[in-house]
C-alpha cells in the first residue's frame, strides 16, 4: 500500500513470476486526460516503468518476470501522474505522487 499515513491513496500487489499488478484501490483518480504510472526503483536495475493505470484493476509488465530476487529485495515503488497515450519514457517525468517500500509476503 502506497500513501500517506493512515490511509493509503493506492493499494498494491504483484507477482514477479507472472508479472501481474494487481491496482488494489485508487482513493483519487487522475486528472482528466492524465493516468497514473508504477515504476520501480532499485538499485541493480535503476528505475523501470511497470504498468500504467487508471482505476483498480489487473495489469501485466513484462519487466516484472525479469527482475531477480536481489533486485526486488531493495525495490522502492513510486506512482506518477503522466499523459494519456504517451509512452512511458526511461524514468518518470511526473512528480512522484505515491512511493513505498515493496514488501514481500
């Protein structure tokens, strides 16, 4: 879960095996003509774009089976605001809206 204390603004989970995100709850949606990026941050791998989205749902990253375990050990997630229909770009050019720690299970 992502987002200032007490509540979460955006609720997560993922499967690096199949590469599936689960979009748990979006609190607030994006603007109007604006959806919201996943990105992950580690230090192996920098910063790499996961799944774009709007409302909660499941979505599939190809990135995600290609992570290794030591990769997602020190994974840092962070959610941003971008544009519809462009294509996400090498890192975020979005403020950085959400962010947490991705926590294994």
């Amino acid at each position: 879960m992502l987002g200032p204390q007490p509540v979460p603004a955006v609720g997560l989970a993922f499967d690096p095996d199949t590469g599936l995100v689960s979009v748990l709850k979006v609190s607030i949606p994006p603007r109007a003509g604006m959806r919201y990026d996943l990105w992950i941050v580690t230090a192996q791998a920098g910063t790499r774009h996961l799944a774009g989205f709007r409302e909660p749902g499941a979505y599939v990253s190809d990135l995600l089976p290609a992570l290794t375990p030591a990769q997602l050990a020190d994974a840092l997630l962070i959610v941003t605001e971008e544009p519809d229909g462009s294509t996400p770009a090498d890192a975020p050019t979005g403020t950085p809206l959400y962010s947490g720690m991705a926590v294994r299970r």
